[in-house]
C-alpha cells in the first residue's frame, strides 16, 4: 500500500525534524557538530561619501551605490569583515565583481599584490599585531596575521579583511576628518589601508624589539637561562612576520609606477610616504632577524661550549676512578708471587696509594680548569 504524501506546513517541520535525528550520534543525545557558518554580520559598515564628507546614515550596499553613480565626486565605502560565499556573491553582483574577484576575496592566506581585473584594482595587503604573553614558551604565539583586500573601483571602494588583526574602524574615523584627502576618491580609502598597516607594522616591530632585548640579555646572562626552544619559537614568529612585511615593496613601488590606472596626482605623494615609511619598517625586521640569527648562533655555542666541559669533566672522574681500578686490578690478580702479599700493612698501603693517586688527578684536573 502506498504512503500518503506529506503536505502542507507540517512537511516543512518535519524535514528538520528527520535531519536532525540522523545528525544524532548513536549512543547519546548530542548532535554531530557542524561546520562554522558564514560571517551573518559581516557588512561591517556602509557609506557614501559625496566631496569628501560622509552622508547620514547606514544604507544597503546597492541603494549606497546606485546614489553614488548618480552624484559627482562620490563614492560608496563598504567594509566587509570575513564574508560568506552568499553575501560576496551578492556583493559581487551589486558592484560588477567578476567571479575570480569573488573567489579571492573568499579566501584568506594571499601573498601582498596589485591586480587590474577589467575597470577594478585589487590591493591585498597583510595585517599583523602583537599577541601579549607573559613570557615566551615553546609555543607563544607572539604575532597574529590576516590580510585585507581593497577593491577599487571608480565609484567604489570594498574591503574584505580576514582574520582579528587590523580593524579598520579607526582607518575609517581618521579619514573621515581629513575630507581633504577623502575627496580624491576611493584612491584615498586605498592609501589610508596602506599607511594604517604600515603603522601596524612600525608598532608590532616595537613590541618584537622588547622581545629580543629578554631574549638577548637572558643569553648572555651569568645563570644563562635561555631555552633554545624559546628561541627557534621567536625565529618563527620573525619570520612570519617578515613574510607578510617584505612583499609588499613590490606591490607598492608598481601601483606608484602606474599611469591612468593608479592613484590620482593629488595622493602620489602620499603614497611615496607610505613607501618610505614602509622601507624603514622592512629594515627594521632585517635586523631583527640578523639579531636574532647571531643569537641563536651565540646559544648554540654555548651549549657546544657546556657539552665540552661536561666531557672534559665526566673524562677527569673518569681518570680518577681509572687510577682506583688499575690498583685494585693489580692486587687481585692473586699471583703466587708479588710483592706485599704478604706484607702487614699491605692493605692500608694499597688504600693509601689509592687515595694519594685520586688526590694527586684531582688536583690536578682542579688547576687544569677540567674540575
């Protein structure tokens, strides 16, 4: 006999009812964990900004960007924090994104990079900040990074950042006071991005010095209390961050280089800035590194130096109970005839003998720096 079809509103409940009960692990009560869900708000912020000066209120995406086509000297600014595929799809429909421009934005991990895809430049830049620990362990995570991709269009401006580090809000309070430079358009979101991670940079390269001032005066302390462990941890964190630094002058030296489709004339200068600023900061992690590098030397010659003078001491003990066996081997090899055999104070004279040698080494070793 053939079931009856379900129908009507109680279908729609009994749908996730019956997926539910198949989630269930069998044996209890608990359901079987599901994958993380997409960002629901990741629309951080939304506005148009119209000759340097921010509109009033909060629009929907599309509304904010069809007023901006249809104003001069405006643009709309959308700030997305780790966006689901849903909402970048949407996104990407609203403001003309082609779909390679959709999938990178979806993913995290980009290496820093300028592309022209058709009428749109993507910036990709890499966020870093500094984890507070109390002190370094084997696995202290002493640097946290992300990235933050910039699409520049002509009436627009979408940032997508990945990751806790480098929040925009305060990019965003700080431009909106110099309306100034907000007037030259999206290229000016691009700059104020470029110049707060180059700061960020500066700012965790300080944190990281004070990091290195610990792990040098440790190294070359008295007690020596240094963990190499400690160490190679701190070189890993350098050299992240030196990964997420160091690419960037690239990128940034061929968006100053471009004509038409790069910044305007009226920002060129700033850019150079951030470039310069950028330099400085990229020296400065050189320098931790080569620092790091010559201590990381320094303490593995310690250690040679420690392994060598346990071994020279463990050889002097061992020379000193050297002496103690070949005495006792020589008494007890029990031949019919040797001398003090029969001796009445043999015993105490071999004890003597015995003591007189390991006291003799011992001194010995002692003024020779092996004791």
């Amino acid at each position: 006999m053939d079931r009856p079809a379900v129908r009507g509103p109680g279908s729609r409940r009994l749908l996730p009812t019956l997926l539910t009960r198949l989630l269930r692990r069998p044996g209890d009560g608990t359901a079987i964990p599901r994958p993380r869900q997409a960002n629901p708000d990741a629309v951080v912020d939304c506005a148009v900004y119209v000759a340097g000066r921010r509109d009033p209120g909060r629009p929907h995406y599309a509304d904010a960007y069809a007023r901006a086509r249809r104003h001069r000297r405006s643009f709309v600014w959308l700030g997305l924090h780790e966006p689901g595929a849903a909402v970048m799809a949407a996104v990407g429909r609203a403001f003309g994104l082609d779909e390679l421009s959709v999938a990178q934005a979806l993913a995290d991990g980009h290496r820093p990079t300028v592309q022209r895809h058709a009428a749109v430049t993507l910036l990709v830049l890499r966020t870093a900040s500094y984890v507070e620990h109390a002190e370094l362990t084997d696995t202290s995570e002493v640097i946290d990074t992300g990235d933050v991709m910039v699409f520049l269009g002509d009436r627009f401006v979408i940032t997508v950042r990945h990751g806790t580090a480098g929040a925009l809000a305060p990019v965003r309070a700080d431009l909106q006071d110099r309306p100034g430079v907000l007037a030259e358009g999206p290229w000016a979101v691009g700059y104020a991005v470029c110049a707060r991670m180059v700061d960020l940079y500066q700012e965790v390269a300080g944190h990281l010095e004070r990091d290195l001032e610990r792990v040098e005066e440790s190294v070359f302390a008295r007690d020596r209390s240094a963990d190499i462990q400690h160490i190679y941890q701190l070189k890993r964190e350098v050299v992240e961050f030196k990964r997420a630094v160091l690419p960037l002058q690239a990128p940034l030296r061929a968006l100053l280089e471009q004509r038409g489709d790069g910044p305007p004339p009226a920002l060129h200068r700033w850019f150079v800035d951030v470039e310069g600023r950028l330099t400085r900061a990229v020296d400065r992690i050189a320098s931790y590194d080569e620092l790091l590098n010559s201590i990381l030397q320094s303490r593995l010659a310690q250690l040679a130096v420690d392994q060598n003078n346990d071994m020279r001491k463990i050889a002097a003990w061992a020379a000193i109970a050297a002496a103690q066996t070949a005495v006792a081997g020589i008494y007890g090899m029990n031949f019919t005839h040797m001398p003090e055999l029969g001796w009445r104070y043999g015993y105490g004279g071999a004890l003597l003998l015995m003591a007189t040698a390991a006291f003799t080494l011992h001194r010995l070793f002692r003024r020779s720096g092996w004791l």
